[in-house]
RNA sequence: GCCCGCAUCGUCUAGCGGUUAGGACACCACUCUUUCAAGGUGGUAACCGGGGUUCGACUCCCCGUGCGGGUACCA
C-alpha cells in the first residue's frame, strides 16, 4: 500500500486524450497467450488512428502475481508492434497504470458504495460458503450468495472489523434485471436474481478485478471495453457497480474465444500457444498480426493480407464475428511465407540471423535471397542450409543415384572449371551446368537432369536444396571444388 | 445442476429473404522448372436437425441438438 495517491479520494475524472480510449489490461501471471493478444490487437485496432491505447496491469491477485512477467508483456506487445500511448512504463495522464499502485482509489470507491447503500462487509467463511453452494446446487437452484450479512448494521459490521474479524466486501445485487446492448453480440438480459453478490474488496485489502476494472476504467476515461466472451456472465456486476457509483458505464463488445484444433480451449496440449512460442518458431509479427485480426473479424472484401496500419484503419465494431475461431497453424504458415516474401533482402536477413548465428554477416543477404521462397517459418533456414556449415559425406550409392558411377564421376571431372568463373550469374552458371550435363546425356534432357541431381548431392550432400548455382556460392568455389573431388573418388572407387 | 453465448466447405470466412452459396488455407490434378519451393490453371468440399413466418428461407422466430463460456476472497 506504498502510494502516493491521497487516501481516499476518488478523483472527478478530467478530460483525456483520444477520440476513442481502449486498454488492454492483463493480469501478470506467466506469458502472454495467443488468446490474449488477439484482444489486445483488437483494441488496438479499434482505438483507431485517432484514439489511444493503454496498457494497464491487472495485478490484483497476489497469489498468482509474478512481477517478472509485465517486461516480457511489454516486450510482446511492442514484438507485435502494438504501440500503446499510456502505460506503466510511459505513464500518462491517469497514472499509475498499475492496480496495486492505485489502492486507495478502490477503498475510496468502496466507502462510497458501503455508504450508498450498494455494497456490504461480509463475514461469512469459506466453509459456509461451501455448504452454501453445495445445497444450491443439489436443490436446482443457481449457485450464489444468500446475503447472510446483507442485513448486518453498520455498527455492527464495524464492531467486528475492528475486532479483527476478516471481512470482504460485497456488492448488492438489486432486484430487477440487467441490460444492455453488446457491441458484438447485440442486446443482452440478465436476471438479477441470477447474479451473485459478487466480492468487490477481498480480505488482503486488495479489489477483485470486478472492482478494479470498474474503477480503473472509468477514471482512465475508457470508452469500449473489449474483451472475451468468458467475461459475459460478470458484465452485469460490473454494470451495477457503475450506476451504484452514479458513473457512465462503457461500451462494451465481446468477443469469441480463440480455439485449439479439437475445438476446446486453447491450452497446452495444442502445442503453440504463448507469443513467445510462436516468435521462437520464425513466426514474423508482420504474419501473426494479419492471422490473428483474421479470427474474430474480416473486412468483408477478398483482401486478406493487411498490415497492421492498414487494420488499424479497417476493423470496426460492426464486423466483428461473434462465433468461435479456430486457431489454424496451416494457415498462418502460409501467411507467414507470403510475409517473408514480402520482406526486402535486407530485413529477412536481419529476422534470419537469430536463427543463423553460424553464419557470416556478409552471407546473411544471399542467404535471405535464397530461402526467401522456400520458407515459411525462420526455422526452417537452418536445415535448408545446413549444407554450407557442415561437411556432409555423401555415399558412392546415394551420390550415383540412377547413373553408372563412372559416367557420374565422368560428368563431375568437367565440372570445377565451371566453378571457378565466378562472379557469373546465376543463371550463365546454371546455363554451362546443364549443356554440360546434356552433353554427358548425350542430348537426352531428363537423363541431363540425373548428372545435375549428382552434382547436387556430390556438393550438398542433399537431393533438395536451394538452386545449385547460389548454393555453390554460399559453399564457396574452393570447398565445393573440394566436395566434387571427393564425390569422384568415392564413385571411382565404388566402380 | 443453474445462467449465458455460438452454429456456412476439414479450417478462417463472405453472405445481412430471391446467389450456379463467393474467397482463402489445406488437399488433389495439371503447368512452369536444375531439386525443393514460389507462381499459374483447374478440381473435390459447406448452410446441424425439426417446426413455424413468408409467394420465397443459409438469412427472421421457436424448440431441439452440438460446441463453448461462467458459476471463486483467479483474472
């Protein structure tokens, strides 16, 4: 409870910056999940050109808090590129943008409530509520709060909190029925005898997000709060807790969950499911961007690839998808391989480099030019290369493949003079290569195609590598000269 | 149990009363080609079921079913 903050004082909420105010407020508790970061995106996105985005930390639950995570949720984000205007790191008007940090703010806005009327201390312990729940539920009835300490006087609820009796604070749920009109799933109606007395002040002093969120938001002047649709059931608790506090409730619009590829909840059996994962894999930020705003929204157009300024500019309310999305690797591979194509030279080479850190910096350019089509993840750079930083040692049968050893060992004879005319083109390489193959086939192309596969083998030491000409440079004339040699003593041998 | 949400190809989706139900991924052919890719061309594949409403339902309403979420002093 170290703050600076005045004690109790709820402050009148001032004017603040943007058109539209969108927050994305985890909880630190681990590392960012896919599931989580598509929200965040969204309310990027929605916040719009002229709004902002704010980062709040959610750290309420003192259980669960790990400190060390909020870096690495910063770090995801800005990955992402998802830049945010106020936040715990860059402040802002309405800082601290740490709950914990904003303590007296929440006890100011529970005198408030207990004093209206709208909230209550409970005393009631964990077992009792047990039992409480358990008869509910065998007795059909919805599981909530009985509203045991609802009729507790003033005086005595003080009495009992003075005696050090442990005590939270709940909100009182009115009769009636709650509504409002969700901006992705339309109207909705609650029966309030269907909502919980939920706790608002837990026993440790500390607000539960139900509390937090109410306040926070609306001093932080939050205008559409989007979130997921697992948060639907509290929304009215969160409703009556704004009109209890006489404030003007947001907009809000939930959204679909994100799902594994059985259709349950994304978790760990589905492999991928952190930012970090995915980053760790060679996703681009570029392609887990377009593939994410992909789930839950379309523009309604046949265009699919966009950046994210472009879906800044594009997604709205409106179109939002209020069904479920299936999280599918496949297609997000292939995003990714249109994003890496879409790369200059230069920027792949600097994204392969963690992935390469084998090799020279010189090499990283040619080296992005030629995995630039051949790859959908970053990863893959490493096995399609690894050819150029190893020694591979091709037998006489894999290197003949369908050829006479002799006749193959013939063709590889002709080739290091070839190889020593660098800097050719590519292309006048490839040229000599194959009239020279098709001399030793006698002008039969396909059978030109078998000295060619030997020559690949006999230099990488693999059937399928980038095109030969590039991968001889990247081997080096010299080294490759030394491979050729090899080869033909190996099939000389074998003959 | 109780409350709530969702429902178009395997997947992401378009559709907002009258369409040959469109696109993309994946898949299968063919093509290009030094291998692999990338590219090009073509193809297979969908409105969960039953009732209504309507001249007419993928589109609107109800029921069912399925899937999902919530039901904590976790978010």
């Amino acid at each position: 409870m170290s703050s600076a903050l005045p004690s109790n004082a709820l402050p009148e909420r001032v004017d603040l910056p943007g058109r539209r105010r969108l927050r994305f407020a985890p909880s630190p508790t681990g590392e960012l999940h896919i599931g989580n970061v598509r929200t965040a995106l969204l309310s990027y996105c929605l916040a719009g050109e002229d709004g902002r985005f704010l980062v709040r930390i959610e750290d309420t639950d003192r259980e669960r808090y790990q400190p060390e995570s909020v870096p690495g949720y910063l770090e995801t984000l800005a990955w992402l590129g998802l830049q945010w205007d106020e936040g715990p790191d860059i402040g802002g008007p309405c800082a601290p943008y740490t709950e914990s940090e904003r303590l007296p703010y929440f006890e100011a806005a529970v005198e408030r409530l207990v004093e209206a009327g709208a909230a209550y201390y409970c005393f009631c312990t964990r077992e009792r509520l047990d039992q409480l729940r358990a008869a509910q539920r065998t007795a059909g009835l919805p599981t909530r709060y009985d509203g045991h300490c609802r009729t507790l006087t003033a005086a005595e609820a003080t009495r009992r909190r003075e005696l050090g009796e442990p005590a939270v604070v709940r909100l009182l749920v009115p009769a009636g029925e709650t509504r409002w009109d969700d901006l992705v799933l339309g109207p909705q109606l609650f029966d309030n005898e269907t909502i919980d007395d939920q706790v608002l002040l837990k026993s440790d002093g500390f607000p539960t997000y139900h509390l937090a969120q109410v306040v926070d938001d609306h001093l932080m002047g939050i205008t559409e709060v989007v979130r997921a649709v697992e948060w639907l059931p509290s929304t009215p608790k969160h409703l009556i807790t704004y009109a209890a506090l006489g404030w003007e409730a947001p907009r809000f619009a939930h959204v679909a969950l994100v799902l594994g590829q059985d259709h349950s909840k994304l978790s760990k059996r589905h492999g991928a499911q952190t930012v970090r994962e995915f980053r760790e894999l060679g996703y681009l930020p570029e392609a887990v961007v377009n593939f994410l705003a992909f789930l839950g929204w379309s523009p309604g157009t046949e265009e699919e690839i966009f950046t994210l300024a472009e879906l800044r500019r594009r997604v709205t309310f409106d179109r939002l998808q209020a069904s479920p999305a299936v999280l599918d690797q496949q297609r997000l591979d292939y995003l990714n391989g249109v994003w890496i194509r879409k790369l200059p030279a230069e920027q792949l080479a600097l994204r392969i480099q963690p992935f390469l850190p084998e090799a020279a910096p010189e090499q990283l350019i040619p080296i992005a030019a030629m995995v630039q089509e051949r790859i959908r993840r970053l990863d893959q750079v490493p096995g399609l290369l690894a050819f150029a930083f190893s020694e591979p040692e091709p037998g006489a049968d894999f290197l003949r493949g369908k050829l006479d050893p002799r006749e193959a060992a013939a063709f590889l004879q002709d080739i290091p003079p070839l190889l020593g005319t660098a800097p050719d083109p590519a292309a006048e390489m490839m040229d000599r290569i194959r009239s020279l193959a098709e001399t030793h086939a006698k002008g039969d192309r396909a059978a030109a195609k078998k000295y060619i596969r030997v020559l690949r083998v006999a230099t990488t030491g693999a059937e399928v590598t980038p095109p030969l000409p590039e991968s001889i440079a990247l081997i080096g004339a010299e080294k490759a000269g030394r491979r050729i040699d090899r080869a033909i003593r190996v099939l000389t041998e074998a003959a």
